[in-house]
C-alpha cells in the first residue's frame, strides 16, 4: 500500500511539472510537435550539412503555350518566382544544385538533370528529367525557378521547401485539382473544393504575391508572407508565419496558427480563425467574424458589421463617427470595458462587466466578446452625441 502510494505520489509530481512547463512553453511544445507529424512528401525536406560539396548548372526554357491555360510547378526544393507577362510563350530560366558526398559525384549527376516542360490536359507542368533512380551518394536536387508565363494562365506553384513570389497573374480559366496537391484544395470553411484560379503554396521560406486577378488560395509554413493588391475570393491557411493581407477586393478567409496576422484595406467580408497569435485589422469595408485563441484583436476606423470573439486575449475597437452607426454589445468575462470618447455607460455584475447602446443610426451590428479574462476596450472620436440606451 505504501509502495502504491509512493508511485502515485511520484505521477502527481511529474504530471504537475509536465502542466507547468507547458504553462511556460505551450507554443513551443506543440510547435515542435506539429514538426514531427507525418504530412507525406509535400511537407518533406532533407537538411543539407553546411559546406557539402555540391554541383551547379543553369539553363533556360522556352515553350509556346497557345493551346495551354494553366501553369504547374511543384518543387520539391527551390525558390519559385512567376511574373505574368503578355504572349503566348513561357520563358524558365533556372539554376540547377546537387549535393552529394563528392564533388566528383555531383558534377556526375547533374550532367544527367535537366528542367523540361510537360503537356497534360491542358496544363504546362514543369518538372526536374533526372535517372529513374537516384545514385547512391546523392543527397538532395535543389532547383531555383524564374519563371516569365502569360499572365491569362491559370497557376499551381508550389515549394516544398523554399520560398515562392507570384504577380500580375489574370487567369481566364479555373484549375483542375492536381494529384499532388488535393490534401491542398480544402479550406476550413468550405465543405467542398473552392473554385480557384491560383494556388500558391510554400514551406521553410516566404511568400511574396502582388498583382493577381482571380479566386486564390495561399498556403504558408514560413517565416513570413506580403499579399496585396488582389482582385477575388481569398484563401489563406498558414503556420507559423506572419502575414500581412492588404488591398483585396473580395471576400477573405484566413485560419492562422502561430504569428501574427495584419489585414488592411479589405473590400469584401473578412473570416478569421486565429490560434496563439494576434490579429490586427484597418480600413475593412465589409462584415467581420473573427474567431481567437490566445491572441489579441485590434480593429481600427470599423466601417461596417463585426462579430469578435477571443478567448484569453483582448479587443481593442476603434469606433469612429459618421453618416453610418452601430448598434453595439460588448462583454468581457473576467475582465474588464473600457469606453473612451463614446457616449456609453460600462455595467458590471460578479466578474463580469458590459456595455450595449446605440451610436448613430445602428445600422451595422457589432458584438464583441472576450472570455477567460480579456479588457475589452472602445474608442470613439467624441463625434457620437446621442446618448446609448443601456441595458
């Protein structure tokens, strides 16, 4: 009985220091975990010891590709770049890298790869020819692509392991679901496949996407991400990067993990899905829903509907005056309503305190929620005059 007694008391202790660590490292802890999850070969990557001997080549593509309404690149390692251009003809310019255990060795293989562009149902693929099967001794191909493609092309680019800049892209035609990429062509609020005219997908590195006419989804597993000047419906997932979205026309998903999101000028209506990480949003002319773990929310010059909810977070809410107003209810559980500049009375009861009231004409609903412990906290510019009704 005692020895059991001992053994429990033992787990007691250890299951106590597990919760206290993770108190302290819980990003980091399943950060690393996510490392170690089997995602199949998009997500793989071999690390290539500093100073391996290496072999590298370069050479140039061109094709013309009339008959062709969509572009594919996947890469398993290698930066990407796509600029739309006028014609018909798609010019590669490329840089060929091979680490093996001897520079002899490297020189060897690369002489046998080669960049060639594939016709298959209507897509251009660009892909790496190379031995059916790779010598021993070889450790990893890397393959840096320019790419100069007519920009009414439909687009699939992705890099396993690299980085990716995409602009001036107005595809005419919607894409075809890759076999590669299918565990790609879903999003977390679409029961079924987007229609998409460019998929952008990248890991280990940044992205960069500019000038794009048509429905997009970007996936990013990186450092950081800059898309802006888009025209359509807007995907984005990413883990472990920050990202800025401005200048989109058109409605706007986006589920984050990690990192930071910062969205300014947005035309359309906004979805956020945010975990561990902060949201910022400036200049949005459309309803927001927006949905945060562990982050905090900051909204300036809101122009229309919102509906924020963040658990172990904060809001901060910038309400100006104007031709249009809000009819508004905000809570904080276990925190605390802090009204600036607003015609608006805070009520509390046990640890809770709110504030409702009409500001202007309460034509756009705005609810604002935080639990376990988030301020909350309204700023006006001392425009709003007519006095709330509270509750």
């Amino acid at each position: 009985m005692i020895r059991r007694t001992v053994v429990i008391a033992v787990v007691a202790v250890l299951g106590a220091m597990a919760l206290f660590d993770f108190a302290f490292h819980g990003e980091r802890v399943i950060a690393d975990f996510l490392e170690t999850l089997p995602s199949g070969s998009l997500w793989e990557g071999r690390h290539i010891a500093v100073g391996a001997p290496r072999a590298e080549g370069s050479g140039t593509l061109v094709e013309d590709v009339a008959e062709v309404n969509a572009l594919v690149l996947i890469s398993d390692r290698g930066d990407v770049s796509v600029t739309g251009v006028s014609g018909d003809q798609i010019r590669v310019d490329y840089d060929l890298t091979v680490y093996a255990e001897t520079p002899a060795l490297a020189e060897e293989y690369l002489e046998d790869l080669s960049v060639v562009a594939v016709e298959e149902e209507g897509s251009l693929r660009l892909r790496v020819r190379a031995p059916e099967v790779r010598p021993p001794g070889i450790l990893e191909v890397e393959v840096d692509y320019w790419v100069r493609a007519p920009r009414h092309l439909a687009l699939v680019a992705v890099t396993r392991e690299g980085s990716a800049e995409v602009s001036g892209l107005t595809p005419k035609t919607t894409l075809r679901p890759q076999e590669e990429i299918k565990g790609l062509w879903t999003t977390a609020y679409s029961s079924s496949m987007p229609t998409l005219h460019v998929l952008v997908s990248v890991h280990g590195g940044t992205l960069r996407v500019s000038d794009v006419d048509g429905e997009m989804l970007a996936i990013i597993r990186g450092q950081s991400a800059l898309l802006e000047d888009i025209h359509g419906p807007l995907w984005v997932q990413s883990v472990g990067a920050d990202v800025r979205l401005s200048q989109i026309t058109g409605d706007l998903w986006a589920k984050v993990l990690f990192e930071d999101l910062w969205l300014v000028d947005i035309t359309g209506e906004v979805t956020v899905e945010a975990e561990m990480a902060d949201v910022r949003a400036e200049g949005i002319d459309g309803d927001l829903d927006f949905r945060v773990l562990d982050g905090d929310v900051s909204v300036w010059g809101l122009r229309s509907g919102a509906q924020l909810e963040v658990w172990s977070g904060d809001i901060e809410v910038f309400l100006p005056s104007g031709p249009q107003g809000f009819q508004l209810s905000a809570a904080a559980e276990g925190g605390d309503v802090e009204v600036r500049a607003l015609p608006l009375e805070v009520h509390s009861r046990q640890d809770e305190e709110w504030v409702s009231g009409t500001l202007g004409d309460g034509r756009h609903s705005v609810i604002l929620r935080t639990l376990m412990g988030g301020d909350i906290i309204l700023r006006g510019d001392g425009g709003f005059v007519v006095e709330a009704v509270g509750d």
